[in-house]
C-alpha cells in the first residue's frame, strides 16, 4: 500500500518522454522542444490556453514513460547527502527586485525526477535553466558543472505572511502533481493534488495512476500584487492537462485552480484500461489515531492523546445536508462514497485545535491547516470517495478523498474544471446550525457480567449557534439509523453539565461482526434539524 501515496518531497517526472536517449541528449530535445513552443508568440500574454494548447498536442501524441536517468555521482547519493544540498538564499528568484512574492527551486533528486521551470515577464517567456551555482552542495563532492541542464525538482514560493518583515514558505509544488500551502500561523500537513487517478484501484490494468506536472510557467509579480500565479502542464499514461493556480496569502490562505483535462485517446493511451475514478480536487493528509478509536500509539508507549493531520471530512451537498465522516486509521483499505446529486463543497479538516489534545511540542498538530474545497461553476452529479488504509506510523499518508462526477469525460474528450482550496486555521468553514466537536469510542462503567459482545458506543458532542439559543429545558431529541448489519440499542441526546454543550450517546450492535455498520445520526429540535450529520462506519 505505501505506494499508493509517495513522499511529498518526491520530484515530478521530466518533459522528456524518450527513455532511450542519453541523459545529455534528452536534456537538448526538451529544450528544443520549448523553445519551438514559445518562440512565436513571446512578446504576447500567456495565459492558460497556451498552456492547454501543449497538453492538447501531448495528449495527440503517444504516451512513453519518462526516463529518470541522472548523472552516474547524483544517482549514488543517500538520502542524507541529498539532503544537504541547499538553495543559496541570494539566488532567490525576485528577491533583488523586493516583490511581494519570492521564488526558490528543490535541486533534482537521485531518483531523476524532474520539471523545466519558466519565467513570465513583461518580455514575455524564458526557460529558467538549471545553474548549479544557485545550490549550496554542503559537504558532497560533485561536479554539477558538467550536468547540463537538469531541470529542478520542483519549486516553493515565499510571501510576508506572518510578518511584514520576513518572507515565510506559502506554497509548494514538488512531487507528481502534489502541492500544499499554509495560512498565517500555519504549519505543513495535508497536501492537495492536480488529479487523483484509480486511487482506490481499478478494474484490469487500472491500478493508481500517478499524473506528473512536467513543466511550470511563474508569472513575475508588479510591486504591488496580492496574488500569485502559476501555470503548470500535467502529463499521464491515460490524460494530459493544463493547470492555473491563482494564490492569495492570507490568514485563509486560498488556491483558485483553473483546469483543464485532456483524455488520451485510445491510440495514445499508455494504458488500455478504462478509467474507474477520476479524482477531482484531491486531498491527501494522515490520520494515526485519535478519540474515535482505540490508541494504537498508546500501547507502545505513546505519551500523545492522538495524531493526525485531520480528523474529519467534511461536505455539503447541494440539497443544504452538512456531513461529518471522522477519518480512520483501517487494518484494511477502506473506501466509502458519498453520492449527491451536486456538491458545494468538501475537505479533510483538523477541527481539534486545542494543544493539549496532541501534547506534541515539535509537530504541533493542532497548527496543521484544514483545506475546504468549494467548486466553481456546477459540477453536477458525483460522489465524494474517502480512500483511507493503515500506516504503522505518523510518517506515511493515509487518507485521501476528492469528488468523481458521475458522468466522466470518454477518451477524446477533455474536461474543463475549477474549484478553490481554503487552508484554514482555527476560523474554518463548518455547517450553519451546528457541528462535531468529538467523537469518542468506548464504554464507561459497566457491571460485572453485563454482556457487551458485538456492541459499540460513540460519544458525540455538538456545538454551534442553533444549539446555543436553545434553553436549558430545551427538547433535543438524537435521530440515528443503521444499514441492515446493525441494530440500535440506545440513542440520546442530553445537555453536557460541564460544557453547555449537547451531547449524544449511541450505542449499536452488530449483527454480523464480519460486516461493516454504517451508522448516521444527528440533532432535532422542534422538528428542526440542529446540527450536520453524523456518520461513520464499524469496520469489520
């Protein structure tokens, strides 16, 4: 399963698609290759259908596996000496023009992924080519001046975010089509993603497929822009695609994503199978454990109540249902979806922002940003599908979802897609009436002899503005249901005495302990319904 997700500080692959050339050789085609593409139209405004007009053609042509060859001393390096090459600060793109945005490049890595980087002026587009003297090889003995042009890793931007001083990181692009930001008083968690492709798996030879960025375009900011904007070329063995990204640093920071989707025809398609799931504005993020399941991390000592970079997904359809999922940490892959008939929005949250609830002074938990997706435009008919599967530790992704439309672009065809990314904090998108503070899984005090065999109970506790207003003798009644696997044996809501808050207890018993029980549940009032729904599954 760890392939399903590779480390986020993986390089994307090349814009060379010819494995068999000399390293060198491949290195002077690509460059080539650019230069033709641009060399007409420079001095005009580029925009993204000059970029979809290369994705376009790509997807016309027939698809071959990018070659990764590197140097013969870069491929030998270990993780630690690769590690120690660094970007020299005073190379900065922008840095010497005091712009608002700053730019700095990841050195290509031994496994010879890479991206060509370009510049977009005033004077229209240049190729950004690799120059070794803008890394810093700390203690390792190389000769990068005879490499040629390797093209870079990938590519990070810096803003005042945090400061007017000081540029801090705001965005990352590295890794496939992975990328991830940060709101002020942020810290690194989930990424995002340009496409999910069969991320849950396929039927024949449709196992996950991973779409590379092979090219990014980095408009110059004037003196006084709020927004930065990258354009990026996304290549695969069954789509290409063209990307904009227009970010805006913030205490929300936000990613409006223009996209558009070019399915390979059968005769160019690097894969003959069809397409079970194409993931629309994926998110990827880790859960280990938490209150709504048993502590693995406790058994061997974890002094830590929990550990994720989110806790929940969260949606909103169009018919005005709020739905909150908490993420699990499965023996087994587990995938569940979420039909609507429209969506307004969705994203894997970390509401639990309390420090002490994590107790981890280094990784700070509570600081990891939620992402809220909201489409631009009707997207139509789809699911949500939440991919969640074991990780033995903090260190690996675990949790994926994104929204699959319900009528998929045929091969041929292209798609055209836009949605934003919100990175928020503490001040973070939640439902109208009311929402999940916790889930907690477990019994209190039981007598000896009572027989709990095949039963579960949650505690689940409310908040939110239509709860508030309620009076203390308020009638608030728990609304809860089971698939056929389950039935429910006690379902109350109640005022928590020590909080204010509504509280919900629910216990269930399994019919069938080798199957799963998915379980909803909410809040009414008054024939009201006061908080989102509730839902969540008993694995078997």
């Amino acid at each position: 399963m760890p392939a399903l997700f590779p480390p986020f500080f993986a390089s994307p692959g090349n814009c060379n698609r010819r494995s068999g050339l000399r390293w060198r050789a491949r290195i002077a085609a690509c460059a080539s290759l650019v230069a033709l593409t641009f060399a007409a139209g420079q001095a005009q405004a580029f925009d993204l259908e000059d970029v979809a007009a290369i994705a376009r053609q790509r997807s016309q042509a027939p698809w071959r596996e990018a070659s990764h060859a590197v140097p013969t001393e870069l491929a030998k390096m270990e993780y630690d000496d690769y590690r120690d090459i660094r970007f020299n600060a005073a190379s900065t793109l922008w840095r010497a023009d005091n712009l608002p945005f700053e730019a700095n490049f990841f050195h290509v890595g031994r496994h010879g992924d890479s991206v060509r980087i370009h510049e977009i002026t005033t004077n229209g587009v240049k190729h950004l080519p690799y120059d070794p003297a803008t890394f810093n090889f700390g203690k390792n003995k190389l000769s990068p001046e005879t490499w040629g042009d390797l093209g870079h890793g990938g590519v990070r931007f810096f803003s005042n975010l945090n400061s007017p001083t000081y540029k801090d990181e705001l965005v990352v692009f590295t890794g496939a089509t992975y990328f991830r930001a940060l709101g002020s008083g942020q810290r690194y968690g989930l990424s995002a993603r340009g496409l999910a492709v069969d991320t849950a798996g396929g039927v024949g030879r449709a196992k996950e497929e991973f779409p590379r960025f092979t090219d990014f375009w980095l408009q110059k900011p004037v003196g006084d822009s709020t927004q930065l904007t990258v354009f990026a070329v996304m290549d695969s063995e069954r789509m290409t695609g063209a990307y904009r990204f227009d970010i805006q640093a913030g205490e929300q920071t936000t990613t409006n994503v223009q996209a558009r989707i070019f399915m390979r025809p059968a005769a160019t398609s690097g894969n003959s199978a069809p397409v079970t799931s194409l993931g629309i504005a994926p998110l990827t993020s880790m859960f280990f454990f938490g209150e709504n399941q048993p502590f693995p991390g406790q058994k061997s000592g974890d002094f830590r109540p929990e550990v994720h970079d989110s806790d929940g997904l969260m949606m909103a359809t169009g018919d005005g249902e709020w739905l909150w999922r908490p993420l699990q940490n499965p023996a087994s892959p587990l995938v569940t979806s979420f039909a609507m008939k429209s969506l307004k929005g969705f994203g894997l949250m970390q509401r639990d922002r309390a420090f002490t609830n994590y107790e981890d002074t280094e990784a700070r938990y509570e600081m990891r940003p939620s992402a809220w997706v909201t489409p631009v435009g009707d997207w139509g008919a789809g699911r949500v599908e939440l991919f969640q599967f074991a990780t033995p530790d903090e260190t690996h992704d675990n949790v994926a979802a994104y929204w699959v439309p319900e009528k998929m672009p045929a091969p041929g065809q292209s798609l055209d897609i836009a949605w934003q990314i919100s990175w928020q904090g503490k001040n973070q998108q939640r439902p109208p009436n009311g929402w999940v503070t916790q889930s907690r899984r477990g019994f209190g005090y039981a007598k000896a002899g009572t027989d709990l065999k095949d039963q579960v109970q949650y505690v689940i506790d409310f908040a939110g503005p239509a709860l508030d207003a309620l009076t203390e003798d308020a009638k608030v009644e728990a609304f809860s249901s089971v698939n056929a696997n389950g039935r429910v044996l006690e379902s109350l809501a109640y005022k928590n005495p020590a909080t204010g808050a509504w509280r919900m207890t629910l216990r269930v018993q399994r019919l069938n302990a080798a199957q799963p029980v998915e379980l909803r549940a909410f809040l009414k009032h008054d024939n009201h319904t006061v908080s989102e729904t509730w839902t969540n599954l008993i694995t078997p």
